[in-house]
C-alpha cells in the first residue's frame, strides 16, 4: 500500500472544494464519486474546524483493487509545521466498518474525530508513529453523517509530512500455497483432498481469493482438474492452465474448506506432490 502514494500522487484539488460544500457530503453519503480526483492536499488556511476541508472517503472496494482501479481510491497528504494543525470534514455512513490508516514523515502525529453534533470533545483520538506499530485504527461511526478530523502533532521543532485514508481499508495482495504432499494417481484414477484455512493462523484477516490454480504435475498426467468451497455447489473446472479467476466477494473468502480434485487422463500411474495456490487481496486492518 505505500508504494500507491509515489504512483497515484496528482493534481490538489484546490479552493473550490469548499464552494461545493454541501452538495459533496451529500455525494459521500449516497456513494457515489463526488471528485474525479484521488488526492488531496492540504490548503491552508484549514486550521479550525469553520476552516475544514472537504475530502471524501476511501471509496475503493477489494474487487477495484484487485482490478486496478483507483478512481474511488481516495488519500490526503499534508506538512505540519510549528504549531500547525490541519482540518478536514468527511461524509462517513455506517454500512461499513471505517478505518484510520495515517502515515507519519516524521515524529508522532494525532487525530482527533469529531462527529459534527460536538466539536469540543472528540469521539476518539488516535496516535500515529513514525516507527510505530499501529497504522490504522477503526473508527466507530454511531450514524450516518459529516465528521471533523484534526490532525496536529506534539513535536513543533520539525515539519511533519503525513498521508492518510480513511474510510475503506487499504489493501495489499498476496499468495498462498497449499502443498498436499506426495502421492501416487492410478492410471485413469481420481485424487482429491481438501484445506481448512479456518485453521491457518499465516491467512491474512478477512481475505479475498481472486484465483486458484490447481497444479503439481504436468498436463499428461492429469488435464482435469477442479476445485470446490463451501459456497460452491459443486466442483468447477480450471481452465486449460489450471487456473481459475475468482468472483472477489464474501463466497471467495479465505477462511473457509477449500477442496481439490484431479483426475488422470495417463494410461499408468504418476507419483507428484499435488498443490493448491490462492492469490488474495488482504485489507490493512487492525
């Protein structure tokens, strides 16, 4: 997830966020894209809350992710200098979890919530690290509505440089791969065997599997092979590369029983170590 800061970094929005003030909470709230543009930068003044800047939350889901699209993908960058403090307002809604995900260049940085009912006492504050090992945080959202976030920090000796989401988590990719061990298909034989990653304590938080592959031998031995979950109704086919692309919703999590099966299309028998391979997308959450 760092490295989208150096890749996706474009154009400010400028001063006109704060002419369409209203119209883009509204925006927030329903969903839909209320700035073409992913980044914001900091525009003093915004050092009280009648000074907030608009932003709009992390809209970016793990299915866009997996597909390369950052349109919904939205962060803030900014510098606190001296005794600065930066401002903004956010449209949040409680239909999903929101989280805090802040990057420090230096120093401890805070963040005060502020739900727009009480902008004396904070919902919460969250501390940041440069070296720290919390980076994002879940923020509890009680109802749909604008929200403040003040971002300051205790060091006023050195400029401070931050990025944030909030919003939807961030998201990284990985793979897992499952070896079955070895094992002897008969000619014309079938083999099949499962994995509880349930049980796995190595499979990231509420993964996604987005592909699976099937593999650990050649083609001459076993064309057919297929695999299974518990949200499938039966065995599905891979593809002439024994791969197969995943619907990334809840039916493709990783915590669950997954099944393989391969059946030989050789006229002898084949002794190979049969393996399972998910590719996952993974939200950055605590």
């Amino acid at each position: 997830m760092r490295t989208k800061f150096a890749k996706w970094i474009k154009k400010c929005v400028g001063a006109s966020l704060a002419l369409a003030g209203a119209l883009c909470i509204g925006l927030c709230l329903s969903g839909q894209t209320a700035y073409a543009a992913t980044a914001y930068k900091d525009v003093e003044p915004n050092n009280s809350y009648e000074e907030a800047q608009l932003i709009a939350r992390n809209a970016q889901t793990p299915a866009q992710y997996v597909s390369n699209q950052t349109s919904v993908y939205r962060y803030v960058t900014g510098t606190l200098s001296n005794d600065d403090e930066d401002w903004y307002m956010v449209g949040l809604y409680t239909s999903n979890p929101v989280y805090l995900d802040l990057n420090p260049g230096a120093g401890t940085i805070y963040v005060d919530v502020y739900d727009s009912s009480n902008l004396t006492v904070p919902l919460d504050t969250y501390e940041f690290q440069k070296y720290g090992d919390t980076n994002v945080y879940e923020v509890p959202i009680s109802e749909d509505g604008t929200y403040y976030l003040r971002v300051y920090h205790a060091t006023t000796s050195i400029s401070a440089t931050y990025y944030f989401t909030i919003g939807n988590p961030q998201y990284t990719l990985g793979t897992y791969v499952h070896d079955f061990g070895r094992t002897t298909l008969p000619a014309r034989g079938t083999w099949e065997d499962f994995i509880d990653l349930r049980i796995m304590p190595d499979v990231p938080k509420d993964s996604i599997a987005y592909e699976i592959t099937i593999g650990g031998c050649t083609s001459s031995v076993s064309s057919k092979r297929y695999f299974r979950n518990e949200n499938t109704l039966g065995w599905t086919a891979t593809k002439t590369t024994f791969s197969y692309n995943l619907a990334v919703t809840d039916k493709s999590k990783m915590q669950q029983r997954w099944e393989a099966k391969m059946e030989s299309t050789s006229t002898s028998s084949h002794s190979f170590t049969p393996t399972m391979t998910l590719r996952y997308v993974a939200p950055d959450i605590p």
